[in-house]
C-alpha cells in the first residue's frame, strides 16, 4: 500500500500544488519470488525527488527445482541439493525523477528511479526429515541438508521453514536498481501504482545455496511491484 502526501486538485481537475513526500509499501514479484517493496520518497522540485528504499526478498538459484520422494507418501515437497534459503534485505538511497507529469485526475504519471545501497544477504540451512539407518519401523528426525549422506532413499521430504533460526548467517553486499514507475486512478482519494525495472545484487562472498550447481556471488534479475496509493 501506499500512502502519498500531496496538494489537492482545483476545481478543473488539475494538481494545485505539487507533491512533497510520497510513502509506498507494496508486494515484489522478481525471479519466481515474492517480496516487498518499500519507499520513502521527498520531492525537490517539479521533476526530481530523492528517495530511501527497503526492499526484502528472497533469492533462488536457477537451478532450483521442488521434488516430492513417492517411497514416503507422507513427505513434503522439497529442492533435492539445495543447502541454505537465501533472503537479502536491501536498503538504498536513490534519486525518483517524473517524465510525464499528470495534470487530471485520469492522466498516467510515468517516473524514473535510481537507486543503490547495501545488501544484507541472511542465510539459513535448509532442514529435511530424514529417515533413521537401521530403523525398520522407518522413524524420522529433522536434520539440516548434509549431501554427504542426505540422498534420495533416506529423504523423507522438506521439514518447513521455520527449523534453523537460530542458524542465520550475515552476507554482507551492494545493490542498484532501476526502473519505472507508473501511476493512474482517481488522485483525489486513491490511485495505484505500478513499477518495472532490474536490480543486481553483488555479496562480498559466493552465496552457497546450491550443492551440485555453481554459487556465485552475482544475482540479477528483473522485477515488478504493485501499490494501492491512498492521498491524505
């Protein structure tokens, strides 16, 4: 959602004074991911604003692939090789500057961003249910991924996410994005936004996600965000 603190609009429609700040939070869609997007916004002058930018979302490999083991009926779905759950919190300052400014209620604002910043990567062992060896009654325990003797006859299936907390590693990095911004509806109540653009996150370290698969320490990928504005 995003709420937007702005002039009000005269009695032809159009904005009686600009903008000042803008404040947004809305869901990210990038990479077969879901996170989200939050913005702070201060406008300048008539074209630029300046911007602080909190994103968090998780990053996958490519590679990634959910599996289910048809020997345990009871199992749950997971990515057979993959080490640790990769999240990264990113924080940036950037610059917002409008390239059609809307003059009615029913005109497309379209503006540019720029952004760039730290990374805070978060890295978690991924936890399975294992069979035990030598168990005939087949009891499992949950274990973080070992592929030194995790295979695919003693993996029952994923153990949920919320094992290994207490596990989290740092991985510090940087950050750039850009992209689009694209606003309409009615600016006197409420209006929604929509944002394409990229972003490239580099960590200091190779990011080890995957067993069996190359880890780097690069990820791009392009992204889309959506908001419901509210002007107060």
């Amino acid at each position: 959602m995003l709420f937007h603190a702005a002039g009000s609009i005269n009695l032809y429609g159009q904005l009686a004074e600009p903008e000042t700040r803008t404040l947004n939070f809305g869901a990210m869609v990038q990479s077969k991911t879901i996170g989200i997007d939050f913005k702070l916004a201060t406008q300048k002058n008539e074209k630029y604003s300046t911007l602080i930018d909190l994103d968090f979302i998780s990053i996958k490999h490519p590679k990634e692939q959910r599996v289910t083991n048809n020997r345990y009926s009871n199992g749950g779905p997971f990515v057979f090789g993959k080490l640790n759950h990769f999240h990264t919190l990113r924080i940036g300052y950037g610059i917002k500057k409008t390239l059609g400014k809307r003059v009615s209620r029913n005109t497309v604002n379209v503006s540019a961003i720029g952004v760039i910043g730290l990374d805070v990567g978060l890295l978690k062992p991924v936890f399975l249910e294992i069979i035990q060896p030598d168990s005939f009654q087949e009891l499992s325990n949950v274990e973080p991924f070992d592929p030194s003797i995790h295979n695919a006859g003693n993996i029952v299936g994923g153990a949920g996410y919320f094992y290994g907390f207490d596990r989290f590693q740092v991985k510090p990095g940087a950050y750039g994005k850009v992209g689009l911004e694209f606003g309409w509806g009615n600016y006197r109540t409420s209006y929604v936004v929509v944002e394409v653009g990229a972003t490239l996150d580099v960590f200091f370290s190779n990011i080890p996600i995957m067993h069996i698969a190359e880890n780097k320490s690069t990820f791009s990928g392009f992204y889309i965000s959506f908001a419901l504005a509210k002007i107060y």
